[in-house]
C-alpha cells in the first residue's frame, strides 16, 4: 500500500485537532473524511443520474404521443430486398 506525504502545516494541524476531539488517530479521521466525502459524491452523482433518468422518460412520454397509436416503428417500407435505401 502506498504512503502519503501531505506538507501542508496547517491541514496537518487541523487532521491532529480533530483526532485529539474526537480521541481517535489521525489516520482515523481522515478515513472517516475520505469515507463521508465518497458517500456524499456518490449521492449526488445518482441523484443526477435519476434526474436525467427522468428527463428521458418525460421526453420519450411527449414524442410517444407524436405517433399513430399503430405505429410499429417498422421501417421496411423505405427499403429493398437488398436492405438499401428505395
């Protein structure tokens, strides 16, 4: 497993603030921030996918109505016995 080398003085003072509140190691606490910040990306992210989920039920909803109700999207009218364009 890899190592991290973090020179930033003050997030390494704020890591140690932190595990010292919360009486655990800093290793701890970063997982823990690591861990929080993963499952709110991953929300968000499904949360968007759901909401553009949506969007195309809607839209496919709208243009169904834009068909005869026998429509069955049978294209072979506009082509040969060869299957090229008539």
């Amino acid at each position: 497993m890899g190592q991290m080398n973090i020179k930033d003085a003050v997030l390494i003072e704020k890591v140690r603030r932190l595990a010292e509140k919360r009486q655990t190691t800093q290793t701890d606490v970063l997982r823990q921030l690591v861990d929080e910040a993963l499952a709110r990306d991953d929300a968000e992210h499904e949360a968007r996918r759901l909401e553009k989920l949506a969007a195309i039920r809607e839209i496919t909803q709208r243009s169904s109505k834009l068909f005869p109700p026998d429509w069955d999207g049978d294209h072979s009218y506009l082509y040969d016995e060869n299957g090229l364009p008539k």
